[in-house]
C-alpha cells in the first residue's frame, strides 16, 4: 500500500469521525434546548398555580366561610356546595396536561372526597334540617376526622412539585 491510499484512508476516517461528532453534539444540543424550553415554560407553573387555587376554594372550611346559609334548606345547601365544587374542578380540568399524574389524581381525590363528605353527612340529616345544619355537621366532622381535610395535604404536594420545577 502506497503512502497516498494510506493518508486518503486517514483523512476520510478523521472527516467521518468528525462529522459524526458533530451530528452528535447536534443532537445533544436539540434535546438541551426541549429541555429548556420545557422548564421555562410559564404552562405547567400556571397551571399549578390554578389547582392550587382551585384546592383552596374547594376545600370544606372555605366553601362553609364563602357561602352563607341562613335561609336555605340543608338540601338545597348540599346541592349548591355539589355545583360550587363540579364547576370548580371542570373549569380547571384542562389543567391536568400541565402537571404530574399523580398531583391531577390528587386534585381528583379532593374533589371526589369533598362531595363524598357533603352528600353523607347531608343523608343523616333530618329532611327539614336548615343550611346552617349541614355546615356545622360538616365542620364538626373536619374537627373529629383530621384527615378527611385533605386539602392541605394535596396543596402541600402540589406546592412540592411547584419547587421542583424552579
């Protein structure tokens, strides 16, 4: 083998070596980039922000203070408190492709519980019971079961999740 076909072979392995590399840092820099554009997306940091919002208005002790009830029914205080929070949660249901599963199954969680507690406590009552009763049955409920108010907790998480994206 001549000099000439040895430096040609050395040269055309330096160029693909080369090329290659850079077609690598190339990509490298195109999944740099998603990344960045991803977190620094104003998206996912608004969409927390809604939810946590949406946790704060939907929790127990904050419907009972926004909602007075003294001159309805504690049937008519049970199907409005349903509303509140299905019209709540659907107005921010889109929100869930911005956030992790687990925080939307949070969210869905406090939601679904909420309800569960409003419609329970509203069957014990007696048929002529007023609003007023329904809203201290439900507190005096929160005040023996700590852990049914759940809103705290999915705040907290989601709270987390918001720190980690910053």
């Amino acid at each position: 083998m001549d000099n000439s076909v040895l430096i040609t072979v050395i040269v055309a392995v330096f160029i693909a070596s080369m090329a290659g590399y850079l077609i690598y840092l190339q990509r490298r820099l195109v999944i740099y980039e998603k990344q960045q554009s991803k977190a620094n997306s104003p998206l996912p940091l608004q969409a927390y922000e809604r939810l946590l919002l949406l946790t704060d208005r939907i929790a127990l002790p904050n419907l009972i203070n926004r909602n007075a009830a003294n001159a309805i029914s504690a049937a008519e205080l049970q199907i409005m408190y349903t509303k509140i929070i299905r019209e709540e949660f659907d107005f921010n249901v889109t929100q869930q492709m911005y956030i992790s599963p687990a925080s939307w199954k949070a969210v869905k969680n406090l939601k679904e519980k909420n309800l569960q507690i409003i419609n329970q406590i509203g069957l014990q009552l007696p048929s002529n019971a007023s609003g007023l009763d329904l809203q201290k049955a439900i507190m005096q409920y929160l005040v023996a079961n700590p852990s049914a108010a759940l809103h705290e907790l999915v705040s907290e998480a989601l709270s987390y999740e918001v720190k980690q994206l910053l």
